[in-house]
C-alpha cells in the first residue's frame, strides 16, 4: 500500500479527529494571547510567527498527538516550510505521529456581499500544490463564510468552492471544501439547508476520482450531513467549532455521528506558555480525549 493509500484508508475510515493547527496571519495573535503570549512578548511578524511555530511544535510532539486519537492535522503554509527537530514538518507527522498532513490553501477572505464571503483569489495556487504534493502533503484546507441564507451568495461559496476543488484534486490532493455558517447567524437552520442542496448538486458532478472532504459548521438540524457523509465522492464530513464553547461544541458532535471533529479553539482550550511539559501535556491530552470521545460517539 502505498503512502497516498494508507492516508487515504485512515482518512475514511479511521477512529478519530482532525487537529485544524492552521491560524494564519489575522488570528495568530489571539490564539497566542490565549497561550499566554502578548504582543508585548514578541516584535514583528517573524518572532509572532515563531512563537506560533514553537506552539504548535509543542502541541506536534506532545504524548497524545499520535494517531491513536488524531487522524490528521491541517497545517499552515508557514509550518509546512518549517522543521520540528529538523525534520520537515509534514514528514513528522506522518513518519513519527502517523498523522495525516492536510495544508490551508486560502488567502483569507473577500468582504461580504450576498451575505458570504468568498475566497480572495490565490493567483499561485498551481505553484502552492506542487510544493504541497512534494512536500507530503495529503489534502488541502479552504475556508468561506455563509453570514446569512442568501441562495444566490451561498451557491457562488459553493460553485467558488468547487472550482478550488477541482484544481486540488488535478493536482494529487484532496481538498477540504469549507463553507463555514456563521453560528450567530439569525437565518442559520435556513442556509445550513440551502448549503446542503448545493453541495449534493456540486457533487453530482465529480468524476469518481475526485474525491473531496467536507468541513462544515455544526448543524442545527442533527443528521442534516449524513447523506452527504455517504456520497461516494466525500472521505469524511468534518466539523467546525466556530466559536462554540468546547463542551457545546462536544455535544453537538455527538448528535451527528457521521461527523467527525476538526477543532481548532477547542484543542488548545487552557494550554499555557508557561505550563510545566508534564502539566501541557496532561492539558492537551484531556482536549484530545474530550473531542475524540465526540468524534467516536
């Protein structure tokens, strides 16, 4: 079996999460201040993105971030150009923590219109995914907002989102197409059901080839992506926090058991800077345990 193979088994059928460890600019200084460092810690982006980087190797190698529990871990273009222990970052985790490496692709988002936000283009994407492919990367990560039940802003998320896809999968990889709905959304249950019917209309289309992974926020209709879990095309349909507390976010996991976590806040929920290896470890392992519990239910 070759390596795309056993990603792919694991992918689709393994017991676990997906660690989404892939802040990127805009957020990396709050998920440092909830790890205890402060703009006042660091000058420049360079040290910003070193203390993320140091963060996210602590997480990497930590003893719970293994396979057993964490079936992949998407990753920021910055962290698959770096090293833990000198070892490229990608190759770590599948070789030592036999975790499958996913890259986020986005370049961030477009300002709303339609009630969405579309991708901002990514003009060096082919030149991105060969980097990716050769680097050991599995699958990519690309992420739009659904702000309200616009059919017309929701079908262009999904149609934008698609056309990313395509080129992904063209390129050896697998894409995880993410059209967040926004969780304080007054018309959330209404555009989680137009996603749907766009999303089951886009992946009529694939050949039986492409195959893609969905990331989608938690439902408010338990069950609403159990079909779409089924489609031939979809490894796997993962779930995003977006904002719920950790526990919320467990226990809507749990009503939908087709899905399967990718959390983000929620993993390193009361992880410390300061903390003791023994007391980081015992914190993460807990969050690892607690969504895992979810994902498995």
């Amino acid at each position: 079996m070759t390596t795309t193979d056993a990603q792919r088994t694991q992918m689709e059928t393994g017991q676990g999460f997906v660690a989404a460890l892939d802040q990127s600019g805009g957020s990396t200084p709050k998920a440092l201040s909830l790890y205890g460092v402060e703009p006042s810690d660091y000058s420049g982006d360079a040290e910003m993105f070193q203390a993320m980087h140091d963060m996210r190797a602590r997480i990497i190698l930590a003893d719970d971030f293994t396979s057993d529990k964490v079936l992949g871990a998407i990753l920021f273009e910055r962290t698959m150009d770096n090293t833990i222990n000198g070892k490229p970052v990608a190759q770590l985790l599948w070789e030592d923590r036999g975790v499958v490496p996913f890259l986020k692709i986005d370049k961030g988002l477009e300002d709303e219109a339609n009630g969405v936000q579309l991708l901002k283009p990514m003009p060096e994407l082919d030149d991105l995914l060969k980097r990716a492919k050769a680097a050991g990367i599995f699958g990519t990560k690309e992420r739009s907002v659904i702000q309200s039940a616009n059919a017309e802003g929701i079908a262009s998320v999904v149609a934008q989102q698609f056309a990313v896809a395509k080129t992904v999968c063209a390129a050896g990889l697998v894409p995880i197409i993410e059209p967040e709905v926004n969780i304080h959304s007054e018309s959330k249950a209404e555009a989680e059901d137009i996603l749907k019917s766009e999303l089951e209309k886009h992946l009529a289309t694939l050949s039986a080839e492409e195959l893609v992974m969905l990331k989608v926020t938690l439902p408010e209709v338990a069950g609403l992506y159990d079909s779409l879990a089924d489609h031939p095309n979809v490894l796997r349909v993962v779930a995003l926090s977006g904002g719920y507390s950790t526990e919320d976010a467990c226990a809507r996991l749990t009503q939908n058991p087709k899905m399967i976590a990718s959390f983000s806040r929620a993993l390193t929920e009361g992880l410390n800077v300061k903390m003791s290896d023994a007391e980081f470890n015992t914190a993460l392992g807990q969050n690892i345990s607690k969504i895992y519990d979810a994902s498995v239910a």
